[in-house]
C-alpha cells in the first residue's frame, strides 16, 4: 500500500505529460482551425469575406476552414445557413453555445450580428470560436 501511494503520489504530476493529448472531435478542430484562419486573414464585418485571403467574418472562418474556400467560391446553390453538414452544424452550435452559455439553442444569425457589433474585435471573435472548441 505505501509502496502504490508513493509510486502514484510520484506520478500523479506528471502522468499528463505522459499520456496522449485526448483527441479533439471534428468540431473542435473546426473551430480551432477557423480560429486561426481569423488570427491569419483578419476580422470582416457584413460579409461573409475568405476571397483570395481577405478578411473573414465569425461564419466565414467556419466556411473556409471546413470547405477550403470561401462562401462565394461554392456552388451557385450553396446557402450557409441551409448547409446541413454535421460537423458545420455542429461548429455552429458550438459557437452559439459559447454565446449563449447554452448550446442548445440555434440560430446562426446570432453568429452574424454578434460578430458585426461595431465594437466587435478580431481577438473577441477568435475567443470565443477557442472557447467554442474546449
């Protein structure tokens, strides 16, 4: 019994260092990588942004990062706030729980005004869509 709660008591500290990071869910990577397409490219109000690396909006970050171009570069038929796929939808909820401190209610034109606020700044937006992620 000592012996367990010294070799522990010696380990606990460090066991994180020594196990693997937990794997993030698609989502988070989403967010994670929106977060840093917004750090790289910069903030944009009104507009969804992403063309040719100019400046993106909270959902154009999500658009980009998940589809590799920007909104205006999909097809002629794609409409954000109709796309369906799961792990969009799922960044989405994600970044309107972190709004909301709830997560379950949706809209995403809460995303759209949020981020167009006047006072609005590009470390805010790249918060919150991190805090989204944990």
């Amino acid at each position: 019994m000592i012996i367990r709660e010294l070799v522990f008591g010696f380990l606990a500290p460090v066991l994180p260092l020594l196990l693997p990071a937990p794997k993030l869910k698609p989502e988070q990577e989403l967010l994670l990588k929106a977060a840093d397409i917004i750090d790289r490219q910069g903030l944009t109000k009104g507009t969804y942004g992403g063309r040719n690396g100019s400046p993106v909006c909270l959902v154009g970050s999500l658009v980009v990062a998940r589809y590799g171009r920007c909104s205006l570069e999909m097809p002629a038929n794609y409409c954000v706030d109709d796309d369906l796929d799961p792990i969009f939808v799922a960044a989405v909820h994600r970044a309107i729980g972190a709004l909301m401190g709830r997560s379950s209610l949706y809209s995403i034109v809460l995303c759209f005004h949020w981020n167009d606020a006047g006072i609005r700044t590009k470390d805010e937006v790249v918060g919150l869509l991190r805090k989204a992620a944990e």
